[in-house]
C-alpha cells in the first residue's frame, strides 16, 4: 500500500511539473539495450530516461565528469580506477554492479595450427589489455612475467612460445578489424564488441574468463548524486527480476546478471 502511494504521489508531481531527466550514456550491447527496457519502470516512478549511445570507453566517463550525463553504463571497476587515475578525475563511484561479460579469445583457424607471426588483436585500454592477456596466459598461449599484475602490457609477456604477433587496438575498433583483416587470425574481444558481430563468447570462442571474473559492468555516478532519489529509482528498475529474465533470455550466457 505504501509503495502504491508513493507510485501516485510521483505520477501526480509528474503530471504537475513534469518529469526529472536521467541521462543515462552507455555502449550500444547489450548496455543501451537493457537500458530500453527500463524506460517504461522509470517512467512510473516519475524520470524520463534518455540513452546516450557511444562507441568507444573514452568519451563516456569525460561526459559524466563534466555533467553533460546524469550516469553511465558501460565498464568495471578496474577500468574506472585506471581511466580516472591517469586522466586526474576524481568524484566518479560505483552504485551497482549489474552483469558480467566474459571476454573470449576467438579464432578463424584452428587453435592447434597457430604459428609464428600471426597477427592477435588485443585490446589496448590499460585495464583491458591486461585482462585479455592474463586470459591468454590462463589458457597455455603465452606466459606473464606477473600473471596478477592487471595493468599488464605486450612488454610483460615473458615467453610467446608460438611466436604470436600482438596487435594492440582501441577495443570498439577489434570486431571490425577481426571480421575486414585477413591478416588477422584471431582476437581477444569484450563480449558486448563480440554481440555486434554476431559473435556469442559462450558459443563461438575458443575460450572465455571464468563465471569468477570480477569485472563486473557498473552503474557510474558523481559521487555528489549519491545520495539522490533518481539514482536509487535507476538502480531499482535495473535489479528486478524482469531485468534478470531479459539478461538470460536475450544474450543466452554471454552476459549474465550478478545482482
């Protein structure tokens, strides 16, 4: 009953003043896509979500920063730690932790037939690389001189017993790179990069990150809106069952709730 009251008290301030904004930037899968679905919950509780779709992992945080976005969907933690830290900015938090996508390493060949000087794509983001080649190194394909080091690079690959040639790409560019390039044979992709070509990490890769990953995609914020009635209405929306049902349904494992 008191949840139905609250429901009407904000539809009737919506109806007199209309409906707060919630600007929301988020990459296109399966981030913007989940987002969609919420518009309608959101809308309620008396916010209007507008989606702000980018494709890269640069833009989206500088937006939030300088309060051209309300939040973002789109990266880990690991990532905003390093994005911020070498850009010196500061106040952006985690509220939410809402799904995982493991990354998987995909191939045109058969893994068995690699050999010396073939061209591997890799993203090429601090935290990012590290994570495709501690996976790289979990799998047998090179070694690490720190297989914990998250931050690691091409430069701490301590033995490349195949003598793979690595490739280091803005990670939004590798779907197009690994699908137009036939001088690439392979590549490490994030799975919502993967989803836009078709590619489903739990199908289709010759192998993915553990259901123990940490890296776990979050809702950002200024950490000065913490406290704000609109982001506990965002989190709200994206944590229901209805949310959990359309994950699994939609992207069939290759991007799984954690709420």
């Amino acid at each position: 009953m008191k949840k139905l009251l609250l429901v009407l008290v904000l539809l009737g301030l919506v109806l007199a003043f209309g409906a707060e904004k919630i600007k929301v930037g988020a990459t296109p899968v399966p981030h913007a896509e989940i987002l969609e679905i919420v518009k309608g919950d959101l809308a309620a509780l008396g916010y209007e979500l507008e989606i702000v779709v980018f494709n890269d992992y640069v833009l989206p945080n500088i937006a939030l920063s300088t309060g051209e976005l309300s939040a973002n969907y789109f990266q880990h933690v690991p990532y905003l730690v390093s994005f911020t830290t070498q850009r010196g900015i500061k106040g952006l938090i985690s509220v939410k932790a809402i799904h995982v996508e493991p990354m998987g390493f995909f191939l045109k060949k058969p893994l068995e037939s690699l050999e010396a000087g073939d061209k591997i794509a890799i993203p090429n983001d601090p935290t990012n690389e590290g994570r495709a080649l501690i996976l790289l190194h979990n799998n047998g394909l090179i070694q690490l001189k720190d297989p914990t080091k998250l931050e690691s690079t091409v430069r701490d690959i301590e033995s490349n017993p195949r003598k793979l040639d690595f490739v280091e790409i803005e990670a939004g560019f590798i779907p197009r790179v690994y699908t137009d390039d036939k001088t690439v044979v392979g590549a490490v992709i994030n799975t919502n990069y993967a989803l836009t070509i078709n590619l489903n990490a739990t199908k289709d890769a010759e192998f993915i990150e553990g259901a123990e990953s940490p890296y776990a995609n979050i809702i950002t914020i200024r950490e000065a809106d913490k406290d704000k009635d609109w982001v506990k209405a965002l989190v709200s929306v994206l944590t229901t069952e209805k949310v959990r049902n359309f994950i699994n349904e939609k992207y069939g494992g290759a991007v799984v709730p954690v709420f």
